[in-house]
C-alpha cells in the first residue's frame, strides 16, 4: 500500500469553491500515479483534460449551488492513510446531486513497489 499524507481539508479548487477537499501532500509517488492515471485516461480513449497544475485531493463533500462561503482551510497534522486500489470515477450532475460511476479499478499487488 502507498502511504497518503493529508496536508490539510478546505474548500477547492479555491476558497470560493463548491468542494470541500482533503489537500493531499504532492510527493513522487503521488505525481507518478497522476501521469499514470492520465495514460490510463488516453488508452480508454477518455477525455484528460489538463486543468493546469496538479493539486492532489480527495473529494469529501460537494454543495450543489453556494461556495462553501467563507470556509477557511484547516491545517491538519499527523494525519495519514493507505491506499492499495486505485479507482478512476467519472462524477456526472443530475436532478438528484452528483452521481459517479466507476469506470476502471486495480488492485496494487502486496510485493509491487512504487512506479
């Protein structure tokens, strides 16, 4: 499993944002696994579309039509998890909130390394 460490949770993609977001921090491992998901995105032929720098996230919650108003960024220390799945998801609005669809799932095997 890959080490993740949570740097912080606030709204994104910035304060103004609908999302409220654990801020990942960007190590190696995390930039190598963002290139491979975009190469996995091209080989299924789906759209990777390229939104500027990489800010490694997790989506914890989504406001349907406000910001999250004057929401501040919380600092967060010692607060790490692992992953051994990576899942690719396409999240898609409708009547009843977003709803997401797994479109690819693997398994990282227990004596594979990083890369």
């Amino acid at each position: 499993p890959q080490t993740i460490r949570v740097r912080a949770i606030g709204p994104f993609p910035d304060r103004r944002g609908r999302i409220l977001a654990a801020w990942l921090e960007p190590g190696e491992s995390l930039c190598r696994l963002f290139d491979g998901v975009k190469n996995i995105l091209t080989t299924l032929q789906l759209s990777a579309d390229d939104h500027g720098e990489f800010r490694p996230h997790l989506t914890l919650a989504r406001r349907r039509s406000k910001s999250l108003g004057a929401a501040q960024e919380a600092v967060v220390s010692e607060l790490e998890f692992s992953a051994d799945t990576l899942g690719i998801y396409q999240g898609m609005s409708t009547d009843q909130g977003y709803r997401y669809h797994c479109l690819f799932s693997i398994e990282r095997s227990a004596g594979s390394s990083a890369g």
